[in-house]
C-alpha cells in the first residue's frame, strides 16, 4: 500500500471513529483492497465491520443479493449493481456507511462500451440515498486497482465529514 493511501485510510477512520459509524466494503475489481487498506491501520476494529469480495456474478447474487436481471441487463460494471451491492452490503451488516466497487482492471474484458479501466463506484450511509458514479482509470491493472481504492477511501471520508 502506498503512502498516500495508508494516510487516506488513517483519515477514513479517524471520521468514521467521530461519527461512531461502521464500515462495510462490496469489492469486486478492486479484491480486497479497499478492506486490506482500513484493516491496516490500528484499531480498525472500531470502525470496519466487515468485507465483501464479490468477484464472481454468483458472489454478487448470493452473498449481496444481487438480481440476476440486474446483471442480464447491466452487467456486473454498472452503477445499477453497484447500487445493488451497496443495498447487500448494509442489509447483510451492522454498519452505518458502504462502500462499493466494481469495474474492468484489465488487461482483457474491455468492451467499447465499458473499456479497461472502466470502474463504478458506490457510496451509501444507511438510510439516505446512494452516490454511484462511473470513472475511467488510465494504467495498467495495478494502477486501476490502486486508483479504484483510492476512489473508493476518498468517497468514504466525504462522506463521513458530511
């Protein structure tokens, strides 16, 4: 983990620590990284409630109750299963505030609609609206896997500092 990311991770707990608010990670692209970068830091315990690597489409479905027509129609890179992810993510824990992510990090499964480097990102706090967007990542698969967690952490702060 780089540096940059680890003080980004410090700053996600000490808001979260201050808001007295969990976290919960749906992760798919990124595999963990999002969870390895909070659990990182010491006494994360206090605000990270647990992960979800749902690399698979039937990881999504079974473990985050994804629809399978969610999938058909928008495929696992969309705002709409993440959207959904998010809801599986806080219904399936105790924390206050999801974050999610799923997207292409290469160096195959491009399309032209939805090229390498294409990630969806979601962020909800339990009982108010999702934030779900889309970026494009330039670099290599490392590269968008390190951005995509530094995203997902950046979401996460803002919202924790309202």
């Amino acid at each position: 983990m780089t540096p940059d990311v680890y003080q980004l991770a410090e700053q996600v707990g000490a808001a979260l620590l201050a808001q007295q608010w969990q976290l919960a990670t749906a992760e798919s692209c990124t595999g963990g990284l999002v969870s390895a970068a909070v659990t990182e830091i010491a006494g994360s315990s206090a605000w990270f409630d647990r992960g979800f690597i749902t690399y698979s489409n039937e990881a999504k479905i079974e473990l985050l109750g994804v629809s399978l027509l969610t999938l058909h129609a928008h495929g696992a890179v969309s705002e709409q299963t993440v959207h959904e992810m998010l809801a599986g993510a806080l219904a399936k824990s105790v924390a206050h505030v999801a974050v999610a992510v799923s997207g292409i990090a290469g160096p195959g499964g491009g399309t032209p609609d939805k090229p390498v480097g294409c990630v969806c990102f979601g962020w909800q706090r339990r009982g108010y609206p999702a934030r779900c967007v889309t970026q494009h990542i330039a670099g290599d698969r490392a590269a968008v896997r390190e951005t995509a967690t530094r995203v997902a952490l950046e979401g996460v702060l803002a919202l924790a500092q309202g």
